[in-house]
C-alpha cells in the first residue's frame, strides 16, 4: 500500500510540474508541433501534378491522396458545394496564374487531415518563395459591422462569387485541421496581397484548428468580421502580420504561435497581431459589435540571432498593435523580442474606460524593448504601472530565446513552449 501511494505522489509530482511548466505560452503534455508541421517547406519534394483544378466547382467534389493536384487561376466552390480533401493529398498553387481557391457563401471546404498526414497546400515554383500563389479564401454567413451586413472581399470583378457576411452566427464554412499553407500571398494587381487563409464572416460551426501558415508574403491569417475559434494555429516567417482582425470579429484563439523574422517586413510595418474594428469610421455601424479578440496561451517570438542590435537597428517593431474602438483580452501569453511589446493607436485615451478593453493579465514579456507604449508617446509611465500591478500578475524578463524556450535552436523540431526556470525566476522588470 505504501509503495502505491508512492507512486501515486510520484506521478502528480510529473503531471504537476509539466501543467506548470507550460502554463504561459503553448501548451501541451508534449510539443504539438511534432509530425505535422514543416519548418523548412523549401526542402521537400512532391510528385509532379497529374490532376488540375480550374474554374467553377459547383457539385460536391473530393480530391484523393494518391493524385496531386495543380490549382489554376481563381478557383470557386460555388453552388453550395462541398470540396472534400482526403488527409495526405497535396494541392500546388500554380505560379504564374497566381492560383487561390475560394470558398463562396453557402459552399463548404472539408479539409480534415491527420496528425501524421497533414494536408499540404503549396507552390509549384522551382525555387519556392513567399507570394508564388494566391491562398484560400473562405467566405461565409455571420455577421460584420458593415454597414448592410454584406461585403465583399474585392479580389475579382465578379463581386457575386467574393460577397460574405450575414446573419447567421453559427455559420458553418467546413473543417480545417492538419493543414499547411506555405508560399502564399501573391500581389494582386493594385490591391495588395492575398493573404494565406482569409476568413470573411466565418461562424463558430467552422472548425479551423493545427493550420501552419509559412512564408507568406500577405497577412497569414485574416479575419473579417464572424465568430469564430481558432487553436494550434502557427504563422511561420510571414512578411506581413501573422494575424490580423477587423470589421467586428467576435475571435477565441488559443494555443497558437507566431514565429517572426527581423529581416521580413512589409513597406507598412508586420506585426505578429493586428487588431482593429475598421479602416475607416465611415464603414461600419457602430450599434454593431466592434471586434473582440480574446487571446489565450499565445506565443509571439522574434526569431533572431541578436535581438538587441536588431531592436538598436530599427528592424523590430510592436508585437501587438490594437486600435481604437477594439477589445482585446490577452492571458497566459508569452512575447518575446519586440519593440515594444504592445503599441496602442494614438486615438486611444489612456483612461479607466479604454484600459478595461485593453486587458494583459499572467503574460511573460521578455526581451521587449518596453511593454506597453502609446502610438508616438515615449512616455508610457502610466501604462507600465498600470500593467505591472501585482494583481495582474504578468512577468518580466530579458533573458535570450534559446534559454526562455524547450528547444528554440531546434531547426527541424524547435518547441516553443516555455521553460518553467524562467518564470519562476524572473519576475522583476
């Protein structure tokens, strides 16, 4: 009895250290990164296409594992159409049509991998690199803060098969899971970027979850008006924002990742978050919700050599930005190597009712050129007492990456989760 009773202590030991150890920053007993991610796309081979996807897809269609497919041009799921692809099966955007696959209002995509045979959406350039194709836009029913409800994403003269946004919060757009989007982002013509995963009035019926973005050259997630949740979702290397949200997102991250270079950047400025209600006042409809990010066991790194010279350099800029009439409710999120941390937009008052939609509570700051600053405003005093009360109970630290995570070095298999040495001993600015 007593050797049981041993053991037993033993093993709460274990699974209380492990719960502790992750407890900011990505969770998870073991790294979820492991089997279905790809840290070096650049590096894998793919057997040549033997199937092309083009044009209107307008009945319910699967796409097999044992094919390759070749996606050519603008490609829409219209008609209420189900596109189902099997785990395994490899889509290649196609370079000089700059390819994107568009799910339209009422059509669905059912993209279900698996942990071990993750599905792979990809560019068929000799060379692979950021922008080669479009991306995947998925289009549905819930609600924006547009005015009129109804918008369209205006990447085609054909505004019918772009419009999204409606009523119906719990909207279901399909399934996401074990999914990798690498190489995406193209220019569009006068327009900007694509961006790797566009969800436009998406509803919380949609499952989008394990989705890797790498080396996109436009946002690598956006988010446009919906309600929608999203976990162990990773943003690898984007040359602009790794996620960005507006016009009345209703958002529940979890458990994602954004991993950012000081050497990649947009001609505006890359944030591993944007968050904003609209572009302009004169778009929306104020007695709508206005966006609300809520944001828990993020982690948002700047992958450099020598941060420090980076940040003296000008390369590094905010990890967050939020704008005005935004809510963000951030928890147990670790932000390593940005200057600074957090920025707020100018129009933002520093006051009672404006800090209680800016909520930080149980983060981990560390190696942040400051934490919480106001756009233009290098006195940020009251932010930082604000934020440092002990009752928030958020951690400061300046110590190197390599020694803040698991296996941060770790080229092939890095584990961004959080060593729990350097929360416990690191609690003063």
């Amino acid at each position: 009895m007593k050797n049981v009773i041993q053991i037993a202590a033993i093993l709460l030991l274990i699974v209380c250290d492990v719960h502790a150890q992750q407890e900011k920053g990505i969770i998870g007993f073991k790294s979820w990164l492991i089997n279905w991610t790809e840290f070096k796309p650049n590096k894998v081979e793919y057997n040549e296409a033997n199937q092309i996807l083009t044009g209107n897809i307008t009945v319910n269609t699967k796409l097999f594992k044992k094919n390759v497919y070749v996606l050519q041009g603008n490609v829409y799921v219209t008609n209420n159409a189900v596109l189902t692809i099997e785990p395994g099966t490899v889509i290649i955007g196609d370079y000089e049509s700059k390819a994107a696959l568009f799910i339209t209002k009422g059509a669905t995509l059912i993209a279900d991998g698996l942990e071990t045979d993750p599905i792979v959406f990809t560019s068929n350039r000799s060379v692979r690199k950021a922008g080669d194709w479009g991306g995947i836009i998925i289009l549905g029913e819930a609600p924006t803060n547009k005015f009129g409800n109804i918008s369209s994403v205006n990447f085609d003269s054909d505004v019918a098969l772009t419009t999204y946004g409606g009523t119906n919060t719990n909207s279901n757009s399909g399934i996401l899971r074990y999914v990798r989007i690498e190489f995406a982002g193209a220019k569009i013509k006068g327009q900007g970027n694509f961006n790797s995963l566009l969800l436009a009035g998406v509803g919380s019926e949609t499952v989008i979850e394990n989705v890797m973005v790498s080396y996109s050259a436009g946002d690598s997630f956006e988010i446009f008006g919906g309600n929608v949740n999203l976990n162990k979702l990773i943003s690898f290397k984007s040359v602009s924002d790794d996620y960005k949200f507006n016009y009345g997102t209703q958002c529940r991250i979890d458990n994602s990742l954004a991993i950012r270079v000081s050497y990649l950047s947009s001609n505006l400025g890359s944030r591993c978050m944007n968050i904003k209600s609209y572009d302009k006042k004169e778009e929306v409809d104020f007695s709508k919700n206005q966006t609300l990010v809520t944001a828990t066991n993020l982690t948002l790194v700047n992958n450099s050599e020598n941060i420090k010279a980076d940040i003296q350099s000008g390369l590094v800029k905010e990890a967050i930005y939020v704008a005005e009439n935004a809510t963000v409710n951030f928890k147990r999120s670790v932000i390593s190597g940005f200057n600074p941390a957090v920025l707020l937009d100018n129009k933002i008052e520093v006051n009672d009712e404006n800090l209680k939609k800016v909520k930080l509570e149980e983060m981990y700051f560390n190696l942040c050129k400051g934490n919480i600053f106001t756009e233009y405003n290098s006195n940020n005093e009251d932010l930082e007492s604000w934020y440092g009360n002990a009752a928030f109970f958020n951690v400061y630290s300046q110590a190197e990456n390599k020694e803040t995570f698991i296996d941060f070095l770790n080229e092939k298999r890095p584990d961004f989760r959080l060593r729990i040495g350097k929360i416990t001993a690191s609690n003063d600015d």
